[in-house]
C-alpha cells in the first residue's frame, strides 16, 4: 500500500556516471541517438561546450531503477523530464526525487538530476500507483 | 512477465524511417533539432516479445520554433497502452557546425 508515502518523502539519492566516450558511443549505437554533438568533442566545443553531452534519454531513463528500488510495490505508471542544461561527460550525475502529491490512489514525485553544474540538468516528474493486489 | 523499460519506445523514435521526417524537414529549415522535452505515460505495462502498433504525428510550432512527436503504442487489438511525447526545439545551424 502508498498509504505510507508522505508529500515531502524523499527517494534515496542514486548516483551513477561518470559516463565516459566509449559509454556514450555505446549508447548511441543501440538507441539509434547518433547526433554527434555527444559524441564529437570538437562538435561540443564549437558551440561551447568543454565536452559532449550525455545524452538526455540516457539520464531520464535512470529515474526508472531509481524509482523501482524505492518502492517495489508501485508501478510507474508516468515518466517525464526536461532537459533544461547539459549534464557533460565526465560529469558525476546525482538522481534524486521528492513527493510532492500522495493519495492512496498516486504518487506524484518530482524528479532532479544534477551534472557538475549548480543548476539541474533534467526536472522531471513520475507518477506511480499501486500494483494491483499489492 | 517480462516487461519493457519505460523509456524504451524513444528507440522506436530513432528508426530512421521515422526520425527521417524530422531530419528531412531540419535539412529544409537549415536547423538542428535539440531534445527539449520527454514524456512517457502508460495505461498498461509493454511486454517483452509482442508486437505492438506504434504511430507517430509530427506537429511544428512557429514560436517558440520546435517540433513536437507524439506518438502512440497499441496492441495488435487496437487498445493503446502507452503515449510519447517528445519536443525537440529547432535552433539556428549557424553555430551548430556539423551537428544533425
């Protein structure tokens, strides 16, 4: 049951990267994403960047085990970001994500990942219920 | 029952025969296409090993210039299990170098 699940709950922080070329390329070849702006640091360079950036998808679709090992009784139902600013290569990424809206019905939590950078790289939203029988 | 990940239909996006819409028409604006925004949101979890119908509508915007996909997987029944909407804003390829 999502009875216990209070707004303001925190999930445990997960932290995963840094994500180096060989990663990036990898993830490019099985996702189809090519672009070479995550891949090519002379393409990154030239609008910029100090280095590639990891791709987005690759980042929101970390939320999905983050939220699974907080809570195994939900399902997601919904999973959603922006991505507001690069999170680079080499950078260290940190997921984290907060209850903003609890009902025995849904869980509304927001969603953040963070590269070196102050400010997010990702805001992002799930939506979680709980599995039928559960 | 082996289900699929959640973020798993934006491979589907990637087919070229797909995403070449969306690269024909960047090529015809002479801009780039940035990944702005993505959401997925199910009414029934994807299995591992079925087939599913998956389609696609493109939209452009003028202001601010972006392109959005949503894109829709049904069963081979006709009930859709899932939406995708992906937002990709069009910047200017001045600056951009070779990027596509």
């Amino acid at each position: 049951m999502s009875g216990d699940i209070k707004v303001g709950d925190t999930i445990p922080e997960t932290v995963i990267g840094p994500f180096d070329a060989p990663s990036l390329a990898r993830y490019a070849e099985v996702s189809g994403d090519a672009n070479p702006l995550h891949l090519d640091d002379a393409v990154a360079a030239a609008i910029g960047f100090p280095a590639p950036p990891v791709h987005g998808m690759k980042l929101l679709a970390a939320f999905e085990p983050m939220l699974r090992a907080w809570r195994d009784d939900l399902i997601i139902s919904s999973l959603a970001g922006r991505f507001v600013q690069p999170i680079l290569r080499g950078d260290t990424v940190r997921l984290s994500g907060r209850v903003l809206r609890a009902t025995d019905d849904e869980i509304f939590v927001r969603l953040t990942a963070y590269g070196a950078a102050r400010a997010p790289g990702i805001i992002g939203e799930a939506t979680l219920r709980p599995k039928v029988g559960a | 029952m082996e289900t699929v990940p959640l973020a798993y239909p934006a491979i589907w996006l990637a087919e070229p025969s797909l995403f070449s819409v969306v690269r024909d028409l960047c090529d015809d604006l002479d801009v780039v296409p940035v990944h702005e925004s993505q959401s997925f949101s199910y009414d029934a979890p994807l299995v591992a090993g079925e087939s599913y119908d998956f389609s696609v509508t493109v939209s452009r915007e003028e202001t601010p210039p972006r392109l959005t996909m949503v894109a829709t997987v049904a069963t081979s029944d006709g009930e859709t299990c899932a939406r995708v909407e992906t937002m990709l804003r069009l910047v200017p390829r001045a600056g951009f170098g070779s990027v596509s």
